[in-house]
C-alpha cells in the first residue's frame, strides 16, 4: 500500500541556522521558507535525489511542534511520509486494523498542495507516519 519515501520531517530551533547548515556544510539544494498557517508550521524543504528532508518550525500560539521542541530542545526527528495512492482507501484500510488515524479522519491538504493524514505513533513503533496521496 505504501509507496516511496516522500520526506523525513525534522522540528528544528531555528530554521535559518538548518537551512544554511544543510546547504553549505551538507552542501543540499534548500528551498526558501514557506508558512503553513493551518498546520501551525513554518517549513523548509531540503531536495535531495531519492526524497526530501522537511524542516518544521512552529508557526503561531498552539504549533504542535512547540509541545515537541520543548521535549526535544536541540531538534528532532518528527514525523516520516509515506506515498500512496488514494488515501482514503488506505485510511479505510488503516482503520480496519484497527489503526487509528489523527484529527476526524478527514485528509487535510498538506505543504505540497496534496491530501495527508497521520497515524498514530503508539501504533507505528513509536513513530508519527504522514500519509501523503501522490497520483
Ligand atoms: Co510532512
């Protein structure tokens, strides 16, 4: 069900000091920031030749990733995306293993205009999975 890798989503303190580390010290092609008012983000996208890194910065009073920075202070690994097809058809799936998906169930569009949900860490070996549909 799952396809490619779409990106490795990483919270960071500060962006800026991200972003230029990974283009001049880890010499990667960064993108320019871009706010996500209804994800409560601010994102850099890191392009690499197999996928993308995302870099997550709280945007706003109640970002998720304020809570996650304030336990991890020097940044982290936040969440992995996974491809797939049609994502309703897979939530449907998750759900029947009893998976349980965040929010209402209902995909919101995500940083690259594309319909996402995200699954439970408690259920994915302790790891926040972003389903993203890629036609
Ligand atoms: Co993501």
């Amino acid at each position: 069900m799952i396809g490619r890798l779409n990106h490795v989503a990483i919270a960071v303190p500060d962006l800026e000091a991200a972003a230029s580390q990974y283009r001049d010290v880890l010499g990667a092609t960064v993108g320019s920031p871009q706010d996500e008012p209804a994800h409560g983000v601010r994102v850099v996208f890191v392009d690499l030749p197999n996928t993308k890194v995302e870099f997550l910065h709280p945007l706003g009073e109640d970002s998720p990733i304020a809570a996650f920075l304030a336990r991890h202070p020097a940044g982290g690994i936040h969440h992995v995306c996974y491809e797939v097809g049609d994502i309703v058809a897979a939530r449907d799936h998750l759900l029947q293993h009893g998976a349980r998906v965040l929010g209402d169930g209902t995909p919101k569009i995500g940083a690259h205009g594309q319909p996402v949900l995200f699954l439970h860490p408690k259920d994915f070996t302790g790891t926040l999975i972003e389903l993203e549909q890629v036609a």
